[in-house]
C-alpha cells in the first residue's frame, strides 16, 4: 500500500512538472555563416532578450545655469569625454570649445576664434584619440586641428574633401565619412586618410540622394532627414563599425580595411510616416525610412544603432538597436536623446535642447542597472 501510493505521488509530481511553465533561457533564433571568408550574423527581427528599460539617474547638467556665462552655450555641435570624466563641448555659433571637469566646473577653453595657428572658425566636429591626450578638431573649409587636452596647439592639415563625421585610430590615421561629387552625383565615401590630408584607402561610396531647386538663379540643396546614408562608430583597439542605412547591415573592419565581420538583421523596413510624409513629399525619394540614423558604441564594444529619424523624435524617446561584439542582436532600448550622445563607464553623456526656450546643455546621467545588461549571448 505504501508502495502504491509513493508511485501515485512521483506519477502526479512528474505530471506537474511536465505541465509546468520552464524558466527556460531566451534561444537566439538567426543564421551563422561564411560569405567569402568573411564570418556572417544574421539575426532575426526581434532581438534575445527583447526591450530594455535603462534606469537613468540625472547627475549633471551644464548650460542652464545663466550665473555661469562660461557655461552658456549657442549651439552644441560636438561631445567628447575623456577617461578621468572630464567633458569636451564644441559651440560652432559662440566659436569656441569649452571643457569641463567631472563636476561640471568650467576648466579652460582650447584655442581660439580667428583665422591663424591654433585659432577656428566654426569648430563643429571633435574627437579624443584612443590614448586620450589629443583632441582633433573639424573646423570651417576642411581644416582639421590638433590640441593635446590641455590646451596646447599641435598643428593642422587642411583635407580635401568636407568630412561630416570622423574618428581617429589608433595609428593616427583618420577615418572620415566624406562628401564626393563625380559623374553619377552627390556621393558619401568611407575614406582612410593621413592626418595630411592624403587618402589612403576608400573602403565604400554610396548614393546619396538629396532634391535640389533653383530660385532667383541659385541652386538650393534640400535634405528631408530621411536620405539613406553612411554611418561609422569606432571600436576598442584596431577596429570600427560601418553601415549604410540603405540595408540593415553593419560591417566590422580592421584598421588595414579588411572587413572582420558582417551583421545583418531580418526587420521589413518602415514606412515613413503619413504625417511627415506630406509635409516633404516633393522632396522624398521613397516611401520608405532608412533603416538607421546614426551608429554609436559604449566601453564594452556593444553597437547602439538609432532607429528613429532625430527630426521627429522631438520631446520624446528614440528608440535603439543593441548588438554585442560579436554580433547578436540582444536588446532595444529607448533614450531620451536621439542624436550627439557619449555611452562611458556606466553613464549617458547627451546633448538635450529645451524646446521652449532653446537652451542647449549638455545632460549627464548614470544608468543604475548598466551592470545587469548582458554584452552578448548566455
């Protein structure tokens, strides 16, 4: 009889456990494979472990205190933090460059207005080299110049073509996304150039298509904010990350500009939406969005992809693509800030203008549960 009734009670456990939900880990659902040699991750539309809430904590914010003149700020255009927290800001409108130590406290300005050694024009993009002792900055007609953080004048080179974005490797080399004109109309190239100005290296040129009028016999550029475009980010040690928004790829490469890696994700693309739509639609080449507006990536070498177009995310979250190092698409997430953003040591550098007001600051927060986002598969 006891015998009976301990099998009843193993039959009825081993039932239940078999009906019982599993807290079974998330199954990563692409497809790995070679393409010429060239490791391929393609992932499905929907990432490992879904969406990510950050949990953000306000620490700092520069620009809104008019007590501190030397903190105001006109226009914010460039953003770079080195590894003891100190903050970069260039203001191409107010023609300066200001930094900040980890507090918020004005430091110094790195040179000058003006037209001579060491002096800009409109310092718009600029960048801390992967030893964080010198900062490059773009100027006005192409002029790139060097200041070691401190503040002293290095030198500069004028480049030969205008450059909307760059980085600087660990080989002193630049890597910028140009702006070229040849027979088939305005393109953008990944170029790799000395700090001379000379071009090394072109690894991709793509279309980029924008609309353009004539009024009062002058031609006028028209951008929509939803062209398909070239985007770069760079990676720790000899590597950085590309795309062209026209498909969802991003391609990691080598500083010698052998590509290491290839991911791609399996999304439809969408639609732009009605409401923007006819408000540009003279001006639109598809009905459809770019896949991607822009590509960053944080300390851990995981890529931030933004998803949503900067223009119509005013006052509200952009959402954002996370993959791992090496490939895997593992999170979306959602931030307040859609474009200009540093991702360092736990915290969230961004750029944020008020709406009302027009203030532009620059907004410090910490992410409290940065330590539990995974940095690839389980």
């Amino acid at each position: 009889m006891e015998k009976r009734f301990l099998s009843w009670i193993s039959l009825v456990l081993l039932v239940f456990s078999a009906c019982s939900p599993r807290s079974e880990q998330p199954r990563w659902k692409g497809r790995l494979y070679l393409d010429n040699g060239i490791s391929v991750v393609e992932n499905p539309a929907k990432p490992v472990y879904g969406h990510v809430n950050l949990n953000l904590e306000e620490e700092l914010s520069i620009g809104n205190d008019e007590t501190q003149p030397d903190a105001i700020f006109k226009q914010i255009s460039g953003l770079a933090v080195d590894r003891e927290g100190n903050i970069y800001i260039s203001d191409p409108r107010a023609v300066a460059i200001k930094v900040f130590d980890d507090s918020g406290h004005y430091l110094r300005m790195i040179g000058r207005p003006g037209e001579g050694p060491g002096e800009y024009q409109s310092p718009r993009i600029i960048y801390l080299s992967p030893d964080g002792q010198t900062l490059h900055v773009m100027d006005f007609n192409f002029r790139l110049l060097f200041y070691r953080t401190e503040g002293t004048y290095l030198g500069q080179a004028t480049l030969r073509s205008p450059i909307r974005d760059f980085i600087i490797d660990a080989g002193n080399k630049l890597w910028g996304i140009v702006s070229v004109l040849d027979e088939e109309g305005e393109r953008r190239a990944l170029e790799k150039i000395e700090i001379d100005g000379k071009v090394l290296l072109q690894i991709i040129k793509v279309p980029y298509q924008v609309s353009r009028k004539i009024e009062a016999d002058a031609t006028i550029r028209i951008t929509t904010g939803y062209e398909e475009d070239l985007f770069m980010a760079a990676l720790k040690g000899k590597n950085l990350a590309y795309g062209y928004s026209g498909e969802y790829k991003l391609t990691i490469i080598e500083t010698d500009g052998q590509p290491r890696l290839i991911i791609k994700n399996q999304g439809a693309r969408r639609l732009i939406p009605p409401e923007e739509a006819s408000k540009i639609a003279e001006y639109l080449k598809s009905k459809y969005q770019p896949h991607f507006f822009g590509i960053f990536t944080d300390d851990l070498d995981r890529m931030w992809v933004l998803r949503d177009n900067p223009l119509s995310v005013k006052g509200r979250a952009a959402r954002y693509d996370i993959y791992s190092q090496d490939g895997y698409f593992i999170y979306t997430t959602s931030l307040p800030y859609a474009r200009l953003l540093v991702l360092k040591n736990g915290k969230l550098y961004a750029r944020h203008v008020e709406e009302e007001t027009g203030i532009h600051m620059v907004k410090r927060y910490r992410i409290k549960n940065w330590n539990l986002l995974k940095t690839s598969l389980d």
